[in-house]
C-alpha cells in the first residue's frame, strides 16, 4: 500500500513539476472543447428561455443569512424573508450589506418608501422603511418583486417603483434594506 | 421598480472551453504557459501521455472529416463587396415593434416574421423612455447617465435618432437633473401639440413637467404639478396628470411651452378602496385606466375640456367574487377595431396587482361588455398589438414574447428576450 502511495506521490508531484496550474486547466477544455461545447450551449440558453431567471435569488447565488433570533426567522437573502414584502429591487444582505446596512461605497437615501409586513414569529405587523442605497454596482443580483401593500404610483409613498435615491450623491439605484421602524397599530374591526 | 443594469458575465463562455489543447497546439508551440511534448519529457509519463494521445485522435478525425468537405468546394468564396452599415426602411413593416428593456436597451424587433428578428437596438441607460414621430423621421429617447458610470455628474438629455439610420442628430439637455428615475412605463415621456413638443415628467420627489421644444430642440420651460405625478397628452397643447387627491389636473400651455390654463375635476380615482392603475389604452382620443379590483374608467382626452367619463365593470359578480382582477404591468391594449384587451389574473388577491396574468379579456367599450377571453399558454405582464391589417397581440410572460392571433387566440409564435431583468414596455410601430 506504501509503495502504492509513493508511487502515486511520483508520479503526481512529477506531473506538477512540469505543469502549470493553467495548462491543467487547458487539458480539461481540450477535453470539454471537444465533447461538451455542442451540447452545452443549446441548453443553457433552452433552459433561461423558459424563465429560470438567473436573478431568482433562491437559486443559491448568495449563501444564506440568519438574525439567529428566534423572533426574527428567515433568509436575509431571499425575497421571502419577511421583512422583503415589499421589495421591488435588489437586496442589499447580497451585496455586501446587510438587512439594515448598504453596502461600502454606496450611500444610503433618507427619503424612502415604507411598508407593512406581518412578521410569521411574534404576528405583530411592524412599518418598515426600504431605504435605497445608491451610487454602487447593481447587476440584478438577489433581485424581488414582492408587493404587499404597495399601490401605484399616484402615491408614491406607498410605492416601490421609484428609484428611492434622493438627497444623495448619485441617484443611480443599488440596493434596499429593510429597516423595522416600529409596530404598526392594528386596525379596528 | 428599479432599472437593474444586465448581468453580462453569463454571456461569455466558460474560461475552460476556450483554451486549446495542451501539446497539440500547433499553431503557437512556445505560447507561455502551453507545455510542449518533446522526447525527453511527457512522452515518458503515464499522466499526460493517455490524455495526449486521445487528444491527438481527435485532431486526427477531425482534420480527415475536413478534408472530405474541402474537396466538395474546390473554389474558394469570393471577396465580400465594400463594408456597410445597415438601413432600415423610410416607413417601418406594422409587424414590427420597439421592446424597451427598461434600463438596458431598446430593441426594434420584428414580431411579425419567423425571419430575421432583430432589426436595431438604441442605447438605454436608466428608466430610458421613447418617442416615435409619425410627423419627422425621428425617434426620440429620454435617458440619464453619470459622467463616471454609477456616479459622477448626473446628465438628463433626449437624444434624437435618424429613424432610418439611427444616426445621432441631435440632443436635448434637460436642465435641473430632475428626471423622474422609476423605470420605462407609460406616462413618463409624452408628445404634444401634434408631436412639435414633448413632456417629461421630473420626480425629486417633487413633481414637475419639462416642456421641450422638439423642431427648435431645445427646453422651454418647467411647469410644477404638486402632488401629481405622470403625464397623458390632453386636448390639442397640453397634458393631464393623476393627483394623490384622486383628482384629475388638466394644464394647458401656449405656444412657447407656458401654462395657459389648469382645471381639475373632482375626486374619481378611489386611491384607498380600489385605485386605478397608471397604464392605460386610449381609442379614439378617450384613455381606459383598469382599476385594481377590476373597474374600468374612461378618460375623454380628445378636447381642451377633458371629461371624466362614468365607469363601468369589467368582471360579473360571478366573477369578482373569484377574484377576477386585472393585473400586470402594461396590462391595457387596445387594438384598431376599437376594443380594450386586458390582462386578467384569476384568484387575485393583496400583493399580486402586478403579477403575470393568464387570461386576456377582450371588451368592446362602446357596448361596455366582454367580447371574448382568451386564455394564454403562460401567464403575462406586458400586452400591446400590432397595427395594420393583420393584428398580431404581444405578451410579455419573463423572458418569453408571445404573439398570438388576437382574433382566435391561437400562439403564432415566441421570441426569447434575453437579458430582460424587470419589465418590458412595448410600442408597436405605426
């Protein structure tokens, strides 16, 4: 089994010697140029045209994030978190920011629009603030159209389709947080 | 909605699959990085030499199955004629339609056709919205850019396109970088006095409308609508524009752009109970808004005196107590026989006005009744038709165009849209 082991050790580290990390990878294309770029292409873009969006943030393109309080559950990088419920736009938590954080070298809007969600732990519905972040690099990563609440956009306070980006340097749209601002009072039956 | 700029990196192939074989590489045997196969190296190794060697059988079949093709064409292809640019038509085919992807381009497609599909593209940079003249061969976007890319100096300008060329011809610069940066939809950017003017709509949030001059191609001037936002053309110079009051402002303007007069009707728009929505069809000088819970409401622009006309169900009680509501994005068309398609979702309820709808409903407004209901092969957002003889019905379902036959009902076709992250605004040409 040791000489077995040896053996395999020579012949790798004699394969390394010789070898760039680079040309390893040029033999496999060598390979899969020959037997897999036919085949590929066609359905790769079969399967996007169908409607597999490649922003689905439930795809696993951002690795999950969690409060780790009980009474605030969910995926902070997922539309269905549920401070998300009326998200139209990119989620910050996917960016480099987070729930309540832009992301660096973005700059946070201080007009905003605001919403309200029910939260599935307490029952409590609680006013959040979707503050855009503005002025970074978007490219539709983590991005939602969720709609709870929001209404056109004769009221443009209720409404998530406007870029959110005023009183700041640039109003190009990055991303939105989801900020509690408190619970919102129950209405009377 | 925001205007997501597309995501390129998956357009360009793995890494992987385009770098060639190592050892067989003939055409550049000392590239830096490639190792070559010699005698006193590789040959000797058990690891390389069986890659290698299938490497080489493959080369080898393949330069046999190419030397068989060759001998089948023993002359080569002549010389291509001189290099030149393609020109569309004076007057574009009605099967032709322009597809704004809200923030990253703007394509002029033919939607009639099996043939050749894409006909030109315009830039589009941020809730990019278009003009097509039917006065002027000119097509006319409203766009915003920044001097660095996401920051530096905030530009808002029209840019005017030869409609044959779509050479640059000239540009308008709207002062104040006030444009209202929501996405492409209706209301945004709106000719008037027979298409010499056009309106923009600013949002800073505070509403305003910039008059712009488009013969002379300059702006005239800005006019606040406080508490309004969007602009539908109204009346022979002018333009209404939907109030967070649930009333209706009408302004007039004179010829150089100033306000000549305002009226506003009395509250119509039910904002808290069941608001309309901000798309609308218009036939025959009147515009159709769909409400959220599914009434309709008829708007008379034709005249300087614009009337809010009575409005009228589209959904039986049958039918409104299984949440038949109207929804989507561009969710109203109508087409050149005078009836209004709308896009229906079954089972409506909070929170899903501007889902994929999987029914349109066709109504002719002069009866106020329901012509037919056409079910779609996969819910849709956007809807628009065709002109001319042959009416195709367009709907947007993700990253699909489906044109169907708006009289059966029949799917004709489907287009990919590729690249398409938000919404789709579609404008068939004239």
């Amino acid at each position: 089994m040791n000489q077995l082991d040896r053996l395999a050790e020579k012949m790798l580290r004699g394969f390394a010697s010789r070898t760039s990390r680079r040309s390893v990878f040029s033999l496999l294309g060598g390979f899969l140029a020959g037997a897999a770029t036919l085949p590929l292409l066609p359905v790769a873009r079969g399967g996007e045209a169908e409607g597999t969006s490649p922003n689905d943030p439930s795809s696993g393109e951002e690795s999950p994030q969690f409060s780790g309080n009980p009474q605030d559950p969910g995926d902070r990088t997922k539309c269905d978190y549920w401070r998300y419920c009326a998200v139209d736009g990119s989620l910050c938590s996917c960016y480099g920011g987070s729930v309540t954080a832009c992301p660096p070298g973005t700059e946070m809007s201080p007009i905003t629009w605001i919403g309200t969600c029910r939260n599935p732990a307490d029952q409590h519905n609680y006013i959040i603030s979707y503050n855009d972040c503005c002025g970074g690099v978007a490219w539709g990563r983590c991005a939602c159209q969720n709609n709870q609440g929001d209404r056109p956009i004769v009221r443009p306070q209720t409404n998530n389709e406007v870029t959110w980006c005023f009183g700041t340097k640039s109003q190009s749209y990055t991303c939105t947080v989801a900020l509690i601002l408190g619970v919102a009072l129950d209405q009377k039956k | 909605m925001r205007s997501l700029r597309a995501h390129r990196k998956s357009d360009r192939l793995p890494e992987a699959l385009s770098i060639q074989p190592a050892g067989v590489d003939v055409h550049s045997p000392e590239r830096a990085g490639a190792p070559r196969l010699t005698d006193n190296e590789g040959m000797n190794d058990m690891s390389t030499l069986v890659p290698v060697l299938m490497c080489a059988a493959l080369t080898a079949g393949a330069a046999a199955a190419a030397a068989a093709s060759a001998a089948s064409f023993p002359n080569p292809l002549p010389p291509d004629p001189t290099l030149r640019v393609e020109k569309l038509p004076a007057k574009y085919p009605a099967g032709w339609a322009f597809l704004n992807y809200a923030g990253d381009r703007i394509e002029l497609r033919n939607v009639g056709s099996d043939s050749r599909e894409v006909k030109a593209e315009l830039q589009a940079r941020d809730s990019t919205s278009l003009l097509v003249s039917d006065k002027r061969p000119e097509i006319y976007t409203a766009d915003t850019v920044w001097s660095r890319g996401v920051r530096g100096t905030r530009t808002d300008f029209i840019t005017i396109y030869d409609s044959q060329t779509l050479d640059v011809t000239g540009e308008i610069v709207l002062p104040g970088a006030k444009r209202a940066l929501i996405t492409a939809m209706e209301g945004m950017f709106a000719f008037t006095d027979d298409q010499r003017l056009a309106l923009v709509f600013n949002f800073t949030p505070t509403a305003s409308v910039t008059v712009v001059d488009l013969v002379k191609r300059q702006p005239l001037g800005e006019i606040e609508i406080p508490g309004c936002m969007l602009v539908y053309p109204s009346g022979q110079r002018g333009f209404s524009t939907l109030c967070s009051s649930g009333t209706l402002l009408n302004v007039r303007l004179d010829a150089g752009g100033a306000v000549a007069g305002r009226t506003e009707s009395k509250p119509f728009n039910q904002l808290d109970a069941d608001p309309l929505f901000t798309a609308s069809a218009a036939l025959g000088g009147v515009r159709y808004f769909p409400s959220l819970h599914g009434r309709i409401q008829p708007i008379d622009m034709k005249s300087d005196d614009v009337q809010v006309l009575p409005d009228w169900p589209l959904v039986s009680a049958d039918e409104k107590a299984a949440n038949w509501r109207p929804s989507g994005w561009q969710l109203i068309a109508s087409d050149d026989k005078k009836f209004l398609y709308v896009l229906m979702q079954a089972d409506a309820e909070e929170g899903t006005y501007k889902d994929p709808a999987g029914e349109v409903w066709v109504f002719n407004p002069s009866t106020k009744t329901r012509v037919r209901r056409m079910r779609l092969v996969r819910p849709g957002s956007s809807i628009a038709l065709t002109h001319g003889t042959d009416q195709l019905m367009l709907v947007q379902a993700g990253t699909r165009l489906d044109v169907y036959d708006p009289q059966g009902g029949a799917l004709v076709r489907s287009l990919g849209l590729p690249g398409l992250h938000t919404r789709l605004q579609m404008e068939p040409v004239h």
